[in-house]
C-alpha cells in the first residue's frame, strides 16, 4: 500500500507526525537569532576527516551550505536544539547538491547527501558539552572498516528530512550556538558559550552479537545509550 502513495504525500504526512509528537512531549522549538558580531567566549570542539570520494566535492558544498544556516541561531538554557529545523529542505532548490546518503542500508545519490556527517558532529559535540540528547538515530548498519572511520562508531546521527531528526536541549546554565568550519579535507564543529562549559569523558564499548555490531556510550561513567547495527564490512 505504502508504495502507491505519493512520496511528497508520505513525507507531508510524516512530518505532521514528528510535529504532533514534539507538541504532546513539550518540546517547544524557539530558535533566537544570532547577531552577526557574536562571540562567546568559551569553546568546545571536535574534528573530524573529510575523505576524497567521488562525490565529496559535492559533500563539503552540502556541509558549508547547512552550516550557514547553522550558525543563524542562538539557544537558551533549557530551549531543544533541532538539526532540521535550522537546515531546513535538503532540496536542490535549496542549493544542495547531489551526494551520498545510507538509506535502509543501501549508498544512494540524493540532495543534501553527506549532511549525516555534520549531524553526527553536532551530536558528538553534544556528548562531550553534556547537553541532553533528547532524540538521535545510529545508521543501521555500519559500512566502514576501521581505516576509514571519520567519527567513532556509535558517535554518528543519521537524519532524514521528514523522518529521523537530531534533537538536543541546552541543559547548561549559558547560551550556547553552534559552528563549523569545514575545508578540504577537514570538519571542525564548535559548540560556543557564554559561560563555561565542562567537557565530558566519553567511551565507546562494543561488542558483535547475532550479526549485529553493538555499541554502549557512557559519559561520565554512566550508560547513555546503546545503538544497534548490522555489519556490512569486517572491521
């Protein structure tokens, strides 16, 4: 049935859904502007490699187009952080070009593709800064032997416009924006704040079971979360 329903349909219906459920949970999405001359003073950041493949020219265009939109917006203590309610449509009207993107497992060329890399260093930037992760999805299954890892396994956040979001909450006592600059061959996100900012110990765990990869984040010594996925390459 669902492949008789229009995609533009589908996804309409989709995001009427992800509205609803943020409006019965409370999570209240007041974005501020940024000023162009801010600055706060305290930094947390994480790096990370951007490898050559035959779309990443198109790549590092998507991550700078959505890092500008980014950039816009300033939170408060206690406001939710929502990846694709600053990007906005990863449509080529948009500006977004061709790119890879891991849909149910399988490489696909579509706008906006290699954004999941910029989500994933947001979320990452949450583990260390301590914000509350309040919704993030792991890829399903891991395509990547170790050489070729960008970001520790269970530290990703695939997004999917209308259907899987990355959102956070500024549990810290300062405002707080993010920031990326991304080059050739690099990515640096930036979480920067009006007050201190208290940097977190992460680990990742893993371990394989019944064809499935299985990584345990703690911070702090405590268990976060557990994230799930098949296994494509050895490692």
């Amino acid at each position: 049935m669902r492949k008789f329903v229009p995609y533009r349909l589908r996804l309409i219906f989709s995001l009427l859904k992800m509205h609803i459920r943020y409006f019965v949970k409370g999570y209240t999405l007041r974005m501020g502007k940024a000023s162009e001359n801010m600055h706060f003073e305290y930094i947390s950041s994480v790096s990370q490699p951007v490898f050559r493949t035959s779309t990443s020219a198109n790549k590092i265009h998507n991550l700078k187009l959505a890092s500008t939109h980014i950039r816009k917006y300033v939170f408060q203590p206690g406001e939710y952080i929502s990846f694709w309610h600053m990007t906005g449509v990863p449509a080529a009207e948009k500006g977004y070009l061709p790119g890879r993107n891991l849909v149910n497992g399988v490489l696909k060329e579509e706008p906006g593709g290699g954004l999941c890399q910029l989500s994933g260093l947001m979320y990452h930037l949450a583990l260390v800064a301590g914000l509350e992760i309040v919704e993030r999805y792991n890829h399903s299954v891991d395509i990547y032997r170790e050489e070729e890892r960008f970001t520790p396994l269970g530290a990703d956040a695939t997004v999917v416009y209308g259907y899987k979001n990355l959102l956070l909450r500024n549990t810290t006592a300062s405002p707080l924006y993010f920031e990326f600059i991304v080059t050739g061959d690099r990515a640096e996100g930036r979480i920067c704040s009006a007050g201190p900012l208290k940097e977190s110990e992460l680990r990742f765990e893993r371990e394989e079971k019944d064809k499935n990869r299985i990584v345990h984040t703690y911070r702090n010594g405590l268990l976060l979360n557990t994230s799930v996925y098949g296994i494509k390459n050895p490692a």
